[in-house]
C-alpha cells in the first residue's frame, strides 16, 4: 500500500493505517496527542504479529523443525532490518525489551566492572529517569560519582558548560538524543566527538528519536545507542542496544539463562558471542515479528517526510498556543521534535488533562519521568502534548479549542 506519490505523502490514507485512531472517548472523536509516550500501530504491524501467532509461532533457535526455523528466520530478520535502518552491524545490535533494559545492560557489564572512586559519571539535567537511576546505582556501588551538565532556560545543553565538565575523572557520558519533555534535539555527533577526543565512553539514549527522524547511528560516534519499539510504531516490550563491538566483546553477560550459552557444564560456561550473549531466555519473538514490520512501515514511508510532517504539525501547534493568553511553553530549542510541554497559568497540569479527557483529548500531565529537569524549572508538573504524523492539523485545531473551553472552566 503505496502511501507516497511522485514524492507527496497521502497523509489521509496514512492516518487510516492507524485503526485505533478511529475510535471515540467520551462520546468525543478520539485526537491522541500522548506520541512521546507511547505510538500507536499500523495494521501491517497488528497483522504481523496476528500471523506470527496463527501461523508460525515457535521458540528461536532451539528447534531444528520447520516452526522453529521460520520463528527464528523472523526474529532474526527484524534484527538485520532494524540494523539496517540505523546503519550498524546485526550483530552489533542487542534486542531487548527496551531503552530502561538496554541502558541497564551498559549499567550493570559495562559500567560497574569499570567503575570505581574517584571516577565520575556525566548526566545531563534533561534525561528520563532511565538514563539517570541505573548510573545512580552504578555510583552507589562503585563509588564513582554523578555530575550534572545543566542547561540553558530554553532547554538545550549548555556546551561550553559540558565542554569544560569533561574533566579527565569522566569515564562516562550519558545524554538524551531527544528530550521527552522539552523535545529538544540535541547535537550528540558533535558532543561524542568531543567525548571521544578525551577517552569518555559515550551512552546515547535515542527513545525519542527514532520515531521522529532518520538516525544513523555510525555517523553519530557514540559507543552506546539504546531505543525503544513502542515509540516507532512496534509492540510494546521491544528494543535494543547497539553497541561498538570492542565493548560488546569485553563485555559480561547481564542476564544468564538459556540461548546465551555455547556449553554449560558444573566446571563451567562457556557463553555464546554477542550479541546472543545478552538474550538470555525466550525473547518476545512476537513483538520482534512486530518490530519488524514497522521498520517497513516506516522505511517506506520515509523518515525524512515523517521529519517534515511533523515540523509543520509542531510548527502549527506551537503558534496556536503561543496565542493563548498565561500558556507558557517549556522548551524553545532551535532544533526541537514535535513534543510540547506547557502550563497554563492558574490551571493544575493534571486537571487539565483530566478535562481536556472528557474532551476526547489524551495528553500526559505530571512530571514525565523527568524530576531533575522539572526542578530545574521550578514546576510540580506540566502537559504534555506530543502529536506524530498520522495526527492532523484539524485535531491541534481541535485540541486548543477544547484547551480554551477547559481553562475556563478552571479559571
Ligand atoms: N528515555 C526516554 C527519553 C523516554 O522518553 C523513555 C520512554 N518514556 C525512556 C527512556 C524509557 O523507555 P522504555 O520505557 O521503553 O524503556
């Protein structure tokens, strides 16, 4: 189903892949502004996942019959397409259920058999709790400590700042691609150049890039790329690691168990190359199968359309609110991805969002797993409204009429 024509996009027949977006709430047509959450899915993904269960469903890579093969041909095959549309190697790529597991695997092999006091850990005030609480463990029992490269008030990363928190005790640098709150882009090429020129090894967390724009991992020259499924039109429980292969061989297994293993015997194990090192037990195959189709999806309905699609949407939203008398905006980067995160003056984030629910309207309030950086703005909580490329320009219409008539209400 062909969705590009002479390099235009039928925006109208995209949207209609999307099923779940026909569907009432409250009596209201349903306008899904919560994309930085989680992604809703096409049928070729629904369907992917249908067939895999009444078709072929087996274990991978334990059995040698015909079920067994095509389960693990399938697994197998998201992970060559997936590697293939952030331009690493296969075997370079570990799946796993997503970024919190994939950062937790750098956390627990690489970080904490490395680290040690007097070593320091670099954090930047904007990242997900995920990015944030596995290095806090890691310090709590290594005895390395975390340092805080902060930002400016617009909410991008404060460079020189960074630069100059680079100090030769830093072993680590881990920092957001895209922020789940501000939406701002960081320039991660030019930072782990920087990192990489003093020996910092460097883990980027790209959950809330891939689903906005094409990433190539190997020209970002990071040593660590972790993302998440469920924000790219895949199932839920999908993910994966991408990492240098000199790491990936240095490194322990996380998890032990089955398929990790070549030899196992009471004298000792012999584990299997990465990146089956890291896949302990059965992995959800179907959600891989999943996966993969929505690699296809989005690969052929390209990543550079979705990246402009979405600027005109944020473009758009952003000036509508803009308009709104005491809205204020949190997060005015350069270069941001349609996410944005607002408060309206006298109106609690999350009752908002409680009315603008009865409005058919969904937006995530409350801190976005972000505590540091909503301290950093003073702020309990915010909204959040995060449309993708499937939404339209009538529902941002949509959602900031319905925002005016809640605010009243509260005001
Ligand atoms: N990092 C960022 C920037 C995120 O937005 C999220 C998801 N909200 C995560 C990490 C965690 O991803 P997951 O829950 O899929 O592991």
């Amino acid at each position: 189903m062909p969705r590009t024509h002479n390099g235009q996009v039928d925006w109208a027949a995209v949207r209609a892949d999307f099923p779940l977006l026909l569907r009432e709430v409250h009596g209201k047509p349903l306008v899904y502004f919560d994309n930085a959450n989680t992604g809703q899915k096409p049928v070729s993904v629904i369907e992917a996942i249908d067939g895999f269960y009444r078709r072929q469903n087996a274990n991978v890579s334990r059995a040698v019959h015909q079920l067994g093969t095509e389960a693990t041909d399938a697994y197998e095959g998201t992970r060559r397409r997936l590697a293939a549309f952030v331009n690493v190697r296969p075997d370079e790529l570990v799946l796993c259920s997503g970024t919190t597991f994939a950062i937790n695997l750098v956390a627990y092999s690489w970080a904490l058999p490395r680290l040690g006091p007097g070593d320091t850990i670099l954090v930047s005030r904007m990242e997900h709790h995920a990015n944030i609480v596995p290095w806090q463990l890691v310090a709590e029992r290594s005895g390395a400590k975390i340092r805080v490269a902060e930002i400016t008030p617009e909410g991008t990363l404060d460079l020189d700042a960074l630069t100059r928190a680079m100090t030769p005790d830093v072993k680590l640098l881990a920092l957001t691609h895209v922020s789940n709150v501000l939406g701002t882009v960081n320039p991660v090429r030019a930072v782990c150049r920087e990192a990489r020129r003093r020996g910092i090894v460097t883990v980027i967390d790209g959950s809330q890039a891939l689903p906005h724009r094409k990433v190539d991992i190997a020209a970002i020259g990071c040593d660590f790329y972790a993302f998440t499924g469920h924000k790219m039109c895949g199932p839920t429980g999908t993910g994966a690691l991408w990492a240098r292969r000199e790491h990936l061989q240095a490194m322990p297994p996380f998890l032990g168990g089955g398929e990790m293993i070549k030899e196992v015997s009471f004298d000792g194990t012999v584990f299997n190359d990465p990146p089956h090192r890291f896949e302990a037990g059965t992995p959800n195959i179907a959600g891989f199968v999943g996966l993969g189709a929505a690699v296809d999806y989005l690969d052929r309905l390209g990543m550079d359309h979705i990246e402009a699609r979405e600027a005109e949407l944020l473009a758009h939203l952003t000036e509508a609110l803009t308009r709104i008398d005491g809205l204020r905006i949190f997060g005015t980067a350069p270069e941001k991805a349609a996410v944005v995160s607002f408060l309206v003056e006298g109106a609690h984030a999350h009752d908002l969002a409680t009315l603008l629910d009865l409005e058919g309207v969904a937006i995530r309030s409350g801190q976005h797993c972000a505590h540091p950086l909503l301290q950093f703005y003073g702020v309990a909580a915010t909204c959040r409204a995060s449309p993708a490329f499937y939404n339209t320009h009538e529902e941002i219409d949509a959602f900031v009429a319905a925002l005016r008539k809640v605010r009243k209400l509260l005001g």
